[in-house]
C-alpha cells in the first residue's frame, strides 16, 4: 500500500519462528489491508525488516441472512 491514508499499529504476532509486526492499512480508496512485517535480527543486535506480507481484510464477514 503506498502512501496509506490511515495505518495502525496491531500486536506482534510470530511467523516461522521470527518476530512480526501486524499493522492495519488503509488504501486511498478506503480498502483495508493487514501488512505483516517479518523482523529479522542482524549479527550486531539490531533489527530490520526481512518481509512483508499483505492481506486483504474482508468487512463482512457476517453469513446472508436466511427468510
């Protein structure tokens, strides 16, 4: 998502064993996206992005009611 209207900063989740950051995007058009940043920690101790993942998030959800 380039340049988000609107970013939110979710909790930390772990994907194979390495740290990542779950921030909730939201697009020019108003679509939301979840970004999955996979961290990595360097040989000095520091930490740097290694991936990142984009998932779409559905708004509803909810199944169609029945008559």
């Amino acid at each position: 998502v380039y340049r988000p209207r609107s970013d939110v900063f979710e909790g930390l989740t772990q994907i194979e064993r390495l740290p990542a950051q779950q921030v909730m995007l939201m697009d020019a058009d108003g679509e939301l996206f979840r970004a999955l940043y996979v961290m990595e920690q360097q040989p000095r101790g520091s930490w740097r992005i290694a991936g990142c993942y984009l998932l779409p998030i559905a708004l509803d959800d909810t199944p169609p009611e029945t008559p």
